[in-house]
C-alpha cells in the first residue's frame, strides 16, 4: 500500500455525520502513523588521562565515574546537560589486565558518610591473575572529594576449566540488589558464540571479611541463553551493561556499518527482547557503557565523548 492508498484508507477510516460507524477487518502488520522517536543530546566530551581506552561509566547523583582500560578513573560532575572535570584518580583493582568494561553502582556504602555507594567494575578478561582467578568484578570504594579509591571486594565467578571461552561482563540492579554476567560463550565473533545470562544475589560487603567472594554457576538464582528467547540473528560487539526498571541495557557494536552501534534493551522478567534501537547514525561511534538518571539513558562513547538518549512518548 503507497503514501496515498494509506492516506486514503484512513480518511474512509474516520467515521462521518450522520453516517453509522461500521467495524471491518484486515489481514497484515497494524498500520499506524506513529514512529517511535528520540532524541540524542552530546553531553560533553571526555578527557582522556592515559594513552588507552574509554571503558565503563556510571552516574550517581550528580557523579559521573568515567573508566579508562586497567583502571584510571575520571571524576566529572553533570547536570545531566554537560560535563565539569574535578580530577582523576587510579582505581584499588588497577592492572593491565583489568579492562573496566563496565561500571556500575550498587546502594550501598562502607560507612553511611561516603560520599558514593561502591563501583562494581567489570574485568572482563579471561587471562588468568596471579592466584588463577579470571572471571570477576572489583568492588571499588571511591572518594571524589580527596580522589581516592580502596578495592574492597573481589566476586569471583568459578566455572568448569573449558566451559565458555567468551569474556563475562556484569551489571548490577541495585534496586533489587541482584548481580547480573553476561558471558560470551566463545568470544565476540567466535563460531558458535551464544550468549549466557545469569543472575546472582549481590554479595554482601561488611568489612574485610568479605574481601574475596566466590560464586558458581549453581549459586544462579536464573540461567539462560538469549539465544533461547531471541531468534534473530545475534552477534553484537559486546561492550558495558546497565539495569533500570527490569530492563538490561546493552550498547553493543564499535560504530562502523559493518558493526553499528546498537543498543538492545532485554527485559529480564519476561526474557524477550523489548527494543533494538539503531544509533549507527545518530551515535557513529563505539558504545562503550550505559548509564540511567532522572529518566535518561547516558552512554559513553569512545570518539564522540558522553551521549544522552531520550525515549519520547509517541
């Protein structure tokens, strides 16, 4: 059906004076005349501190916790409309090996007076550390103020030697205070790669005690594959996650048509893919991370700095 044929189907849709309104049916997709639209907002661009990577991200309040590959840490303020640098500072888990996918904080702090509740930093890397730990999230405890940060807690992730092959990335719903890690099961474009989701009750932190934290997969409290629940083709650049509201936000892809920007947007109680939003045009850049505030999503971006995306209501 063309422009016109459509235009015209819907004026002989609307009911006339003095006509009875009759009701029809017809086969095909609904037609509607509405889009579903946004708007992207440039925040402000990042400054870089070392000769490496953007990573994760995450705001609280008016913080805004910018992470740079093997763990340096950028402190600006928002408003949610532009960016104020206050300094830098080097994460408690920095190493070379800690790529810092992802950022994300929880609702609790060490002692009531901190200025942040703790930063869950994903490593990201399969390369075994000293002790033959790979697979974990550092639990870091950041001050703005004097611009400091102390590794409180390791979560340590134990799998059978060979099971998946892929980097795990996490995310924490700090709402309902459960740890989500999303694994590649062989790696970003590996043959055969599925992607495994599993959710886990966020480890408590009271005190040293509680530095080191093992869990297994039969610790899950859910696991599946996306692969289950979504049959589309599948094969993103995995890249940082976030959680608001029962949605998994995940920016995926590095900004170039063959591997576009695109953020997908999973609902974890009912496992379907709720949106696929294409930012290959309006965000040609690699995504990085996600972050929520006061009803925006933010997303930092390697080349073109903070972005803001607003889901307007049709």
């Amino acid at each position: 059906m063309n422009k016109l044929h459509l235009l015209t189907f819907c004026l002989l849709a609307l009911p006339l004076t003095g006509t009875a309104q009759k009701n029809s049916t017809y086969t095909g997709p609904s037609i509607s005349l509405n889009e579903n639209k946004m708007t992207v907002t440039s925040v402000g661009k990042l400054e870089r501190t070392a000769k490496t990577s953007f990573q994760g991200m995450d705001i609280c309040g008016d913080w805004l916790i910018s992470l740079e590959h093997s763990g340096i840490a950028t402190v600006y303020q928002t408003d949610g409309k532009s960016l104020s640098r206050k300094g830098h500072l080097t994460l408690g888990s920095s190493h070379r090996s800690n790529h810092c996918n992802s950022a994300n904080f929880s609702n609790h702090k060490v002692e009531a007076g901190d200025p942040l509740p703790l930063l869950y930093v994903s490593r990201c890397n399969t390369v075994k550390m000293a002790d033959g730990t790979d697979r974990m999230v550092f639990v870091e405890r950041i001050d703005p103020i004097n611009m400091k940060s102390e590794l409180v807690q390791r979560v340590v992730l134990q799998i059978k030697p060979g099971a998946w092959t892929g980097n795990s990335t996490w995310a924490v719903d700090k709402d309902n205070d459960f740890l989500y890690c999303l694994t590649n099961t062989v790696s970003n474009k590996g043959k055969g790669n599925r992607h495994i989701l599993q959710k886990f009750r966020l480890p408590a932190y009271t005190g040293t005690q509680d530095s080191l934290v093992f869990i297994t997969p039969s610790d899950a409290l859910e696991e599946y594959y996306l692969e289950d629940y979504y049959n589309k083709p599948f094969s993103p650049i995995m890249q940082g996650l976030t959680v608001k509201n029962g949605m998994l936000f995940i920016p995926t892809g590095v900004g170039v048509p063959k591997e576009p920007s695109i953020l997908y947007v999973w609902d974890l109680g009912k496992r379907y893919m709720r949106n696929e939003v294409d930012l290959q045009d309006a965000i040609p850049s690699e995504l990085e991370d996600a972050a929520c505030r006061q009803g925006s999503l933010f997303l930092q971006t390697q080349s073109m700095g903070i972005q803001r995306v607003d889901f307007l209501e049709k």
